[in-house]
C-alpha cells in the first residue's frame, strides 16, 4: 500500500555492485542524497533515513550478502523504513521473512481442457504475439502448455523461449529447449543484460558457490526426481548444511511431506533447467569421480527397491507404492547403470520389486525396454534366467506373443539346476500359458498352467503358485467348466489372503466372482466384485 509510506517507493539496483562502498553510493543515488562532496560515509546516509518513512526496493543483492549488516543497522536505527529485497541467497538475517518465488501457474498434465487459463501459457502467447503473428492453433497451445511445463512456469525463461516464435514453430521450440539451455537467449537490445540468457542467470549464481558446493551441486543433478537427506548424504556427500545453503542459494527447492523439523520428511528437488545447467558443470569432472556417485547412486536405489519388495505383496502396497512414486525416475536411472556396468548382484536387488512396480503402473513399454537392456548385458545364467521370464510377461501384456514365446525358450535353456531351474521353469511355463491363453489356445495354456502350479508348489513359491491358479481358474471359466474354475481360484484366493497380497487378491475375487455369476451365485458374486473394486482402489490401480 504506497500511502503507507511518506516519503515514497524506491528502488535501488544492486546488480552492477560489488564493494560496500558502491552499495552506499547506488544508495544514495536512488535516494537522490548526496554526501556533499566528502567522503562516502553509512552514517550520514543513516541520518538521512533516520526521519524518513519509505519502501526501499532493493533488486539482486544475491553477491551482496555479507554486506547485510547494513541492511540490518538501517532496521534498528530508521526504524520507519521498510525493506524488500530480491536475492538468489537468503541473508540469513533474524528480521528477515522470506517469500520463495515460484513460477507462475502452467498446466501440469498434457491433456489440460483450456491450458489457456494458465498465467504462464498467457505469458508465452502475449510475448509470441509481439514478436510475431502468432495464432493461438491446438498445436501451438499445447507446445507453449509443454514449454511451460518444462520451465515450470519462470517468466523470464518463458519470454525467452517466446521471443523464437518468430523463427521457429512453437513444437519445434518444445524440442530444442529439451535439448539443453542454449536456447533460452535473445538479441532484444533493450532487454537487460544479465536477462538476456538464462546461462548468464546460472553463471553468476555458480560463481558464488565454493568449490565443495558446486561438487555437492553436480552429483545431485544425478536425481530425476525430489530426494530425501539420506540419499543426498550417501550419493552426493551432502550434509544437511550443505543443502541448506543450496536451498538458501535457490539451487535446491525444500519440501515436506510430514514435519517439516524432521528429517525423514524433507525433501529436496532441483528445477529442470538448473539440474540441466549442473549436468553440464558435472560432466567436466574427472570419470572416476563421476562414476563413483553413480555407482553410488544405484547401489542406494537397489537398496531402496529390495526395502519396499515385501510391502508390495502386502497391505502395505499402498505405502509402497506411493513411495516409489516418488522417486520412480530415479530408480531407473539406478537399473540402467547397473546393467550398462554388468552389475549382477545389484540389478538382482533390484529385480523383483521393480518388475513388480512396472507391472502394477501398467509401464509394459517401459519395462520391457529397461529389462532388454538387462538381458544384453547380463551373463549369470540364474539372474538372466529370471530377467528373460519378466522380459517375456512384458512381450505379454503388449501382446506380443512370439517375442514373448522367444524370451521364455531362452530362460528354459539356460544350464541351470536345482532351485534356480525349478523356479525358472516353473515361472517361465506360467508366462508359456500366457501366451496360448493370449492366442486363444485354450488347451494349450491349461497344460501349461498346470505345470507351472506343481513346479511352483515344489519350489515353495506360493505367490507363484497362487497366480497360477488364477490363471488356470480363467481358462477351466473359458472352457466352461466352471466348478473347477471356482475350485482353482478360491484356492488361489486363499493363499494370497494368508500372503496379505492385497493385488492379487483383487484379481483372483473378480475372476471368483465371474464365475459365481454363470454359476447363479448373484448375491456372492457381487461380494466378491465389491471386495475387488476395494482393493482397486487402495491399490490405485491403474489397469484396471
């Protein structure tokens, strides 16, 4: 509110200071004060404030810091003027409040109904239509939705990228600013200097950053996704000062998902452009250094992975679930190291729980790409026998039975004996009655689940054995002799409610429940498809 101010609103541009005494000359130069010809002096500009009520504005004062001391004798001794600064770095000041400055609103998802209600979407089309003639066509709406998306709504990034309508079409913008930050720059003469590149931003930030940070930076732009303190410590030697100057320098964003004051709950991301802009610094280190983090980085994600396998086959799942989420990116980049570094025993912790994660978001494109690339890298008969079975459920559920068929001969051959043999065997003759089931061969696919069943019971698997079942339950339905399908799926249904498996004891109640409708059995039936639907929607299934 100016009225509450006597003397006005000034601002003072701090961007081209560097020594105390140029910040009491910008100072008073914005204040129209001057020192009369004697030397430049803080208390006579404090006698000048003294009797003043006003705002001072004060813009980038992020170099500046270590010269707040002024700031806060300016507080005590002209108590009626008030401060606001901008700063890529907190000063760290007791009277200081401080207001993040977050981008503006932009469509989160792709398939927003009007993306131009979003203020950051207005802001690119304003700018495009100055720059050139633009129309506001699908297609340019929603590349300027996704431009906005990927600089998470930051104006300045925005009119950048804005200002190559007029050379460039709005897709093609899309793709070069995926590539990398050269493309945030204009040539606009009046625009100023230190805006006309989001590099040049970047540049000036790094430089105040000591060589320990700047190494804490790099190895944290290893994470695609938000982080927690453990794996900051572990994987970037980051303790929780480090990040807090990284956070009061504006390279990290804190959140929480509990109390704040605890460290299980905070959580730490980089925005894209400056993860980005810290991968490039990374990738001038020496290799040993660099591999070191990302050996690191993989062997905490496969730690992760192998903690939260059990609560995926329980009630838990939900918990599970959520928390792999969160950092689903990361565990990717984790599984593609060690398998491109032939890492066996790290991909094996690994295996089970991100096989079943993939499967349980329905990502079967994405799982049979990370899991081929494991099959060409991986030698060890007994893991590459397990890694060729899921390879082949992938083929499955995208329907691709032959490669699926091919994968699985693959696992059967391998020379492998007792329990391992048992267990690929019995895993890979299940996904065998997958595809003859998926190919309408009916005869076929029961032989094969029955197979499976028995191997699974003698291999002690009775996760693996429940499924099949299932399955066979689904085929004896098909064939229509539905006592053995109830038979072989209220089986199924009782050994995954004794294993708490909260997914496959939805999918073995809808099957049951299937065959209670053509057995009559209404009112059961509609039990069992309720209890289903429950669990569905816990689970947040998404497949469904």
């Amino acid at each position: 509110h100016p009225a509450e101010f006597r003397h006005g609103i000034t601002f003072v541009p701090m961007l081209e200071v560097h020594t105390p005494e140029q910040m009491l000359i910008s100072l008073a130069a914005a204040l129209h004060f001057s020192f009369g010809g004697k030397k430049v002096s803080a208390a006579m500009l404090l006698d000048y404030l003294r009797e003043k009520e006003m705002l001072l504005v004060i813009d980038n004062f992020e170099h500046l810091v270590d010269e707040s001391d002024f700031l806060e004798t300016i507080l005590t001794d002209a108590s009626h003027v008030k401060l606001l600064l901008t700063s890529r770095e907190r000063l760290n000041l007791y009277e200081e409040w401080v207001f993040p400055l977050l981008g503006l609103r932009y469509p989160t998802s792709a398939d927003e109904a009007e993306p131009t209600a979003y203020e950051a979407v207005q802001l690119f089309m304003q700018v495009a239509q100055r720059t050139t003639r633009f129309e506001a066509t699908a297609v340019n709406t929603t590349a300027a939705a996704r431009i906005c998306q990927i600089l998470e709504g930051v104006p300045l990034g925005i009119e950048l990228a804005a200002a190559w309508t007029d050379r460039l079409a709005c897709p093609d913008i899309v793709t070069e600013i995926e590539r990398g930050l050269d493309m945030l720059q204009t040539s606009w003469r009046n625009f100023p200097s230190h805006h006309r590149s989001l590099r040049v931003v970047f540049d000036r930030s790094w430089q105040m950053l000591s060589p320990v940070a700047r190494l804490v930076l790099c190895r944290l732009s290893l994470f695609q996704d938000a982080f927690g303190e453990a794996a900051a410590a572990q994987i970037a030697d980051a303790d929780p000062a480090t990040l807090t100057g990284l956070v009061d320098k504006s390279f990290l964003r804190q959140e929480a998902n509990g109390p704040i004051d605890q460290a299980q709950y905070r959580r730490y991301q980089m925005h894209p452009l400056l993860q980005h802009y810290a991968a490039e610094k990374w990738e001038t280190y020496p290799a040993p250094e660099k591999e070191g983090a990302m050996t690191r980085f993989s062997d905490y994600y496969a730690a992760f992975m192998q903690q939260r396998q059990p609560d995926l086959l329980t009630s838990h799942l939900p918990t599970a679930l959520a928390a792999i989420d969160g950092v689903a990116n990361n565990v990717r980049q984790g599984w593609i190291w060690a398998a491109e570094q032939q890492q066996a025993d790290v991909l094996a912790l690994y295996l089970t729980g991100f096989f079943q994660f993939l499967g349980l978001r329905g990502r079967f494109q994405d799982g049979l790409e990370l899991f081929t690339l494991a099959a060409d890298k991986i030698d060890d008969p007994a893991l590459l026998g397990l890694i060729l079975t899921r390879q082949g459920m992938f083929h499955f559920r995208l329907s691709q039975y032959a490669e699926a068929e091919t994968a699985v001969q693959k696992s059967l051959a391998l020379p492998l004996a007792g329990d391992d043999y048992q267990h690929i065997q019995a895993a890979g003759l299940q996904v065998l009655g997958h595809v003859k089931y998926g190919q309408g061969d009916y005869a076929a696919a029961e032989q094969q689940y029955q197979k499976s069943v028995s191997l699974f019971q003698q291999a002690n698997d009775p996760l693996g054995q429940a499924k099949s079942l299932n399955s066979l339950g689904v085929i004896k339905r098909l064939r229509g002799q539905y006592g053995e399908a109830q038979a072989h799926l209220q089986q199924a249904l009782t050994i995954t409610r004794e294993l708490d498996d909260l997914y496959d004891t939805a999918v073995s109640l809808n099957n049951l429940g299937s065959v209670l409708r053509l057995l009559g059995e209404y009112e059961q039936a509609q039990q069992c498809f309720e209890e289903s639907f429950r669990y569905r929607q816990t689970i947040n299934d998404q497949k469904w």
